[in-house]
C-alpha cells in the first residue's frame, strides 16, 4: 500500500520537512473549521423519541431513528422531543469548510480519499445523546461517486479515523420511480374524439385536464370556414392540451388551440400546435359560466404542472446511488479509501505574491484540495518554498491562507501547466480573495 510519508529531502534544492495536519496537544477534537462563521450547517429535525423518524435529504440520503434507539448520557431511554441534527460533505470543498481532517490520525501520514461523508448530532434539551447499546441508525448514504474497493470509516472522539463496520452500495430507487412518475404525470396526453360531420365533443383524460369538466358533453361545431377534414385528421392525434379563447362574441365564435409538448423535454413548451374555429351549440351565458371553469381549472393544472416539474428538478439532483450502514454510534461517518499517490508528484512551490508579503505572512497554511480524489491535505508553509504533492492530469486546488480572512488560489490550470514543465521547483499563479469569497461564492 503506498502511503502519504512525512519526507525529508536530503538533496540541497528540495531539503524541506513536508508536514501534514498536527492538532493542538492539549484538545482532542481535530475539527478545526477555518472560519465558524462559515462552517458547513446542520439541518435540523424534531421528532419524538418514542415514535422514532424517518428523514430523506436533498442529496437523497435516508435516516432511519427507531424508537427507543437514543440514550442520555447515563444510559438512559429518551422519552420525548429530540434534536437531531446532521450534514454531509460530497466534495473536498465542504471538508475543508468544516475543517474535517482526512488523514487518519494526528500527526499520521496515512490520507484518506472520500466517497461521501455525513455528521449526526442529536440532543434533548441541551444534553447530547448517543445510540442505545445494541442499537443503530438505519443510514443510506448519497452516493455521488463509485465506491468500490472503498471502507467505512468513523472518526473517534472527533480526533482518528478507524474502520467500522460494513456498508452496501444500492441503487437510489426513490429516485428513479419518482422521475419515472412524474414524466409519466408530465406527458399524460387527452385525446379529442372524432365526430361525424362538423358536430364535435372535447374528450379526454380529466384527471390529466380537468379544465375539461367545463365542457363535458357540450357539442361544437366546426366553423364554416374550416376543411371538414381537419377533424378527422386532428383528432388521431395524441393532444396534450388545449386552450380556448373567444375570438367573436357577436358570432359566439371560439379559437381551440391544441398543443402537443416535446416529450424529450416536458419542462420546455414546445412541439406541434394546431388551432381550429368552433362555436359551442349553448347559450352565450352557459358559455360564460364554462370559461370562467375552465380558467380556473387551467390555473390550476399549471400550478400542479409547475410543483412537478421543480420536483422533477430537485430528484434529477439527488444521487444515483446509496451506501447503506447502520451507524451504533453518533458523530462522523465516511466512505473511505486510503488515498493512493502514484500520480502525485513532490515539488517545492513558491508563489507570485510572495515577494511583496511581510514576513509576518510568509508563514502558515496550504490546504491542497484534491478535487477529483475528494480529498484533503494541509501543509506548513515555509519561508524557502514548501514540497507539495501534485496530481498530474486530476483535477486539484491549492490555497494558502493568509491573515485577515484572505486566501489566495492556484486553480488547476496553473498547477498543471508547472507540472507539464516538468520542474520540481515551481512558481504558480494566483490570484487572491477573500475566505468568504471563497467558501461562498455568489452564482
């Protein structure tokens, strides 16, 4: 197994200590989150603990608390309302924002790769609570990348990553079965029957249209003006809406415009139209009263059509896949893999702005993020440069963090153009920001 090693150089050009994270010696707690203002924030659920919950994210993670899973610190059963509280980190990015660690323990060099990451709180009142002994929390996990060969991990006392227990990947079902149905709702035609002659009814499926209730059983006929043959050809096809509009009050004359949807694409109103001119066989006030339903009943289909389409949006973002596991314990939870470094390549960096810094600021913190490898590592920085590890054709960042809330980034394309140059002493481009700027970035 090749490991992440804490090098010295003994060449004159690279003599430097490569460091990873090392946290306080007098706290435990390696969660160390570079701005808490900004940290990544818990969603919140209230349940009660004798009824026990279930919880589906955005992300399409499942939480299954059963009741009498949740103890006090003593041990004993919670009876009553509970706090609990969780969120997830799917990118290096949100791990870095949390100030989650990836290597395995303190001072450690073992780096950890990750194939979804998720935190559990839960409290009664102010007194944090754990799992029953014997007892777990049904966990399916977002899964946003392929796990294989990967473990899971728990981060104990919020200080070491150790492997704990088993997971299963699956697929995201809810997913797939809520797509399915509300493409099938989306694309749910109504059909104009054909008639004899130009005496014709608007028929069709009235949970789909129920704007055409207004017009159940009243005949029209076809205007003079309109090839007979357009019902028969109109009618064979499959209509998906139709909209009225009165053209003629003197001649009681009507515009009925049929619409058929891209049914690639139902969220994008396009496809084949057809308008036809009709007069209803009914009183101008019977009329009245229809339109007035049949307005209302549009309206009202385009609110249920809108509601499923931004649903249809929100299961389009969910994950693919689940990683099932039941979780004994509350606290940090991850689907890791030892991070593998064939194609990392050690080079001393320096920065373009570094000349112009005080000394006060030469020293200090590069974060690398390994974008692709979802992962995680920090530096020290040192006055003469610091040996990094670089991914050569993945995606990656890296930041340092200066005083004041401000960090400078070398985004990917500079990091690759100096490895392509093939030194292992570098100067890369940057360009600077705030840690908010950063972390929140405005769409």
């Amino acid at each position: 197994m090749h490991k992440l090693l804490a090098l010295r150089f003994t060449s004159a050009a690279v003599g430097l200590l490569l460091l990873l994270t090392a946290c306080s010696a007098n706290r435990k707690s390696r969660i160390h989150p570079p701005d808490r203002t900004l940290d990544i924030p818990f969603e919140s659920h209230r349940f009660h603990a004798d009824s026990g919950i279930n919880i589906r994210l955005a992300t399409g993670t499942e939480i299954r608390i059963d009741p009498g899973t949740l103890v006090d610190s003593k041990g004993n059963p919670v009876h009553g309302l509970v706090d609990f509280r969780i969120r997830e980190f799917h990118r290096a990015e949100d791990m870095f924002r949390a100030g989650i660690p990836l290597n395995t323990r303190a001072n450690g060099n073992q780096q950890l790769q990750s194939a979804g990451m998720m935190e559990m709180r839960a409290y009664f009142g102010q007194e944090e609570l754990s799992v029953a002994s014997g007892k777990s929390i049904g966990v399916g996990l977002a899964g946003f990348r392929d796990a294989n060969g990967y473990d899971l991990w728990y981060m104990e006392e919020d200080a070491d990553w150790n492997i704990r227990g088993n997971f299963r990947t699956d697929s995201n079902r809810i997913k797939w079965q809520t797509i399915r149905a509300l493409t099938d709702s989306l694309d749910d035609a109504t059909i104009p029957p054909k008639e004899d002659a130009r005496v014709f009814e608007l028929v069709g499926n009235l949970e789909a249209a129920p704007y055409l209730k207004a017009y159940q059983n009243l005949k029209w006929r076809l205007d003079d003006s309109e090839p007979i043959e357009r019902l028969l050809t109109d009618s064979r096809i499959n209509w998906q809406k139709v909209s009225i509009k009165q053209v003629d009050k003197r001649g009681n004359l009507y515009a009925l415009t049929f619409s058929q949807f891209d049914s690639d694409n139902p969220s994008v109103n396009k496809g084949m139209q057809k308008t036809l001119l009709a007069s209803p066989l009914t009183s101008n006030a019977n009329m009245k009263k229809r339109m007035k339903e049949y307005e209302e009943e549009v309206a009202e289909l385009d609110r249920k059509r809108k509601e499923r389409l931004e649903q249809l949006v929100r299961s389009q973002k969910e994950s693919d896949l689940l990683q099932f596991f039941s979780a004994d314990r509350l606290g940090i939870w991850n689907v890791d893999r030892l991070m593998k470094v064939e194609d990392c390549i050690p080079v001393v960096v320096h920065f373009d702005f570094e000349k112009s810094l005080p000394d006060s600021e030469k020293k200090g913190s590069i974060i690398a993020l390994y974008d692709e490898e979802n992962s995680v590592m920090q530096y020290k920085r040192e006055e003469k440069g610091s040996s990094i590890y670089l991914q050569k054709g993945k995606a990656m960042r890296l930041i340092v963090l200066l005083p004041k809330e401000q960090v400078v980034l070398v985004d990917n394309a500079s990091i690759q153009q100096a490895l392509e140059s093939g030194s292992k002493d570098v100067t890369l481009q940057t360009k600077r920001m705030s840690l908010r700027d950063f972390l929140m970035p405005q769409p």
